[in-house]
C-alpha cells in the first residue's frame, strides 16, 4: 500500500481572512480554501522545540497530507495560519513540513480549537 493509500478521512482547509465589518471595523473570518481534501490525522500530545530551527510550538494532533496540498501554518500578513476541520473538530494549523525530505508527504501539526 503507497503513503497516500493511508489516508483515509477527508478534511477541509480554511484560510484566515481580514474583513470590515459594518461599522469599519477589521474582524478575522474564515474561508474554506479546499474541501474533500484527502488526509490522516491521529491525535498526539505534545512539544517540538529545535532552536536551530526557530521551531517551537506545541501540538495536539499530527495531520498527513499528499505533497502539494496548500497548506499555511502562518498568513502572509502575519495573521493566524490555516485552520482544519474534520468531522466536528476544528484544528489550528501551527506548523508544516516534509519530515521524510522526499517530498511524499506533507506532515502537519495542529492544535485543536
């Protein structure tokens, strides 16, 4: 069975948006960027800290994705990253990587909300 036979749920991604609200006020909104998306996410407490990195986040979960699948931990403009949802559990996106360096699987780390 290859990597991405193994993943068996289906997710949706949404991106952190900036609106103005009625009285001109900026308010955060989400938007669904990708649905159906195909992933596996298994519930893991935990802390990564490498200082060499700059990494140090904790997390709740560990999401896999296909490589390629536009996923952001962080906006461009500073604001919170990409947030997931799956069945009725919605999670924070805190970080993203290629933890084999071949590019066959995207390993996300999530925090639930």
């Amino acid at each position: 069975m290859s990597l991405t036979g193994l993943l068996t749920q289906r997710c949706t991604i949404q991106r952190w948006a900036r609106t103005v609200d009625d009285y001109g006020e900026m308010s955060p909104s989400w938007a669904d960027s990708s649905t159906d998306v195909p992933c596996l996410v298994q519930q893991k407490n935990a802390r990564m800290q490498f200082e060499s990195a700059g990494r140090d986040y904790e997390f709740d979960a560990m999401g896999f994705f296909k490589p390629g699948v536009d996923i952001k931990p962080e906006a461009a403009d500073g604001g919170n990253g990409d947030r997931l949802e799956l069945g009725s559990a919605t999670y924070q996106v805190r970080g993203v990587s290629d933890e084999t360096g071949r590019n066959k699987m995207l390993t996300v780390y999530l925090e639930r909300v």
